[in-house]
C-alpha cells in the first residue's frame, strides 16, 4: 500500500509540473507588440484564419488567408516555414487561438496569436485611416439616440459564438420591453464605422442610453439574468 501511494504522489506531481510548463513556442500578444513583432521580423509570415469575406474586407498588410474553417488549412499551413515565426489573427481571438494550436502541434517553432483580433487592432488605431463611411455614421448614431428617452444597442456578428447564445433572449427582449425601452441590434459588420468610433474592441456589446447619454456599457458576453438586472 505504501508503495502504490508513492506512486500515485509521484505521478500527481509529474502531472502538475506539466500542466504548469509554460509553452514557448506559443505567444498571445497584444495589438502593440504584434504589431511590433512583425515590423522586426524579416519576410513575416502572417495568416488571416477568417472567412474570404472577411479578408477581403479588412486584413494586415502582406497577410495570406487560411481560412481555419476552410477543409485546406492543414494543407496550406504545411507550406509555410515551421523555423519562422508565424503571425495569427482572427477577428476576436477565437479562431486564431484554435489555429494556433494546431500550429504548434504541427512543430512550428514560434506562433504569435493576435490578442482580441482585427477588433483590438483596429481599436489600438493599427489600422490604415479611412475616410470611407461603412454602416451608420456619428451623425445618424446620434439622431437614433435622440429619437427614445430610453435606447439599448446590442452590436453582434453572425460568427460571434456570444452574439448566437444572446440572440434568442435579446430578441426576446425586444418584445417584452418595447413600452418601456427601445432595443436596437446593430450588426459590427455592417457598421465598422461606428464600431471604430465608439472604440469598440469586443462583441457582443451592449450600450444603454437616456436622453442620449451613455448610462452602461458591457462588452462580452452577459447572461440574460444579469443583463435584466441592469434594466430593472
């Protein structure tokens, strides 16, 4: 019995100590030092893992696109150079962090994972300045929140895992509360313009306004019950 106990406190040890390592091959960064690191980085192999869509878009400089849903990834990923950095984003972090992994497990030296995605970036103002209007503008924002005393914008995406959980219950919202508040879904998508000027740098978001002037903000997900609290 002693012996087997030995055992079990050894392999309960060797356990925690790999759990514990710290993976050097795999690095999340922020907007800042990714960008950084691929200024300092000689010929950097940077992949954009969203959809052709999305890449086409918005997407870094010199960035190729594997998508990380596509049925090629490991294929076009085998191509690159196991021994260079490789430089990986999404539009959040979700993907990314799933391609980075897979990259890792692949044998790839140094994987650097864009920490919050395009978001982030654009966020931290990395993003070339455009004078092109994408969505609703300011002043249009501005007269919807002057139109209700009371205004919610809920900003989503279609490929937001978050935005899908909440749908069901923000609409259900829109419903339930239409005397009392106005409840509006905007899609970040479709209104990039906004998304960059009210520096919004995750989905889903959630805004509530009276008489105009921002009362709560919340970005990420929130569960029904919390979010009806912040009503109440």
């Amino acid at each position: 019995m002693r012996i087997k106990y030995h055992l079990l406190v050894l392999l309960s040890f060797i356990l925690v100590s790999c759990n514990g390592q710290k993976n050097d091959a795999y690095e999340n960064s922020s907007a800042q030092v990714f960008a950084e690191k691929i200024k300092t980085t000689p010929n950097p192999q940077i992949i954009d893992v969203r959809s052709p869509e999305e890449y086409a878009s918005q997407h870094l400089d010199n960035a190729k696109n594997i998508n990380w849903n596509g049925d090629e990834f490991e294929t076009k990923v085998a191509l690159l150079d196991k021994k260079q950095p490789v430089f990986v984003y999404c539009m959040v972090g979700g993907r990314s962090k799933k391609a980075s992994d897979k990259l890792v497990a692949m044998g790839f030296s140094k994987v650097y994972d864009l920490q919050g995605g395009i978001m982030k970036w654009n966020a931290a103002g990395l993003s070339k300045p455009s004078d092109k209007i994408i969505g609703m503008c300011s002043q249009e924002y501005g007269d919807l929140l002057k139109s209700k005393p009371k205004i919610i914008i809920n900003f989503y995406a279609d490929w937001c895992e978050p935005c899908k959980k909440m749908k069901p219950y923000i609409l259900q919202m829109q419903t339930d509360l239409k005397d009392k508040i106005t409840l509006i879904r905007l899609n970040a998508d479709e209104n990039k313009t906004l998304i960059s000027d009210l520096k919004i740098d995750e989905l889903p978001a959630i805004l509530m306004y009276e008489n105009a002037e921002l009362k709560w903000k919340h970005l990420g997900f929130i569960s029904e019950e919390d979010l009806k609290k912040q009503l109440q």
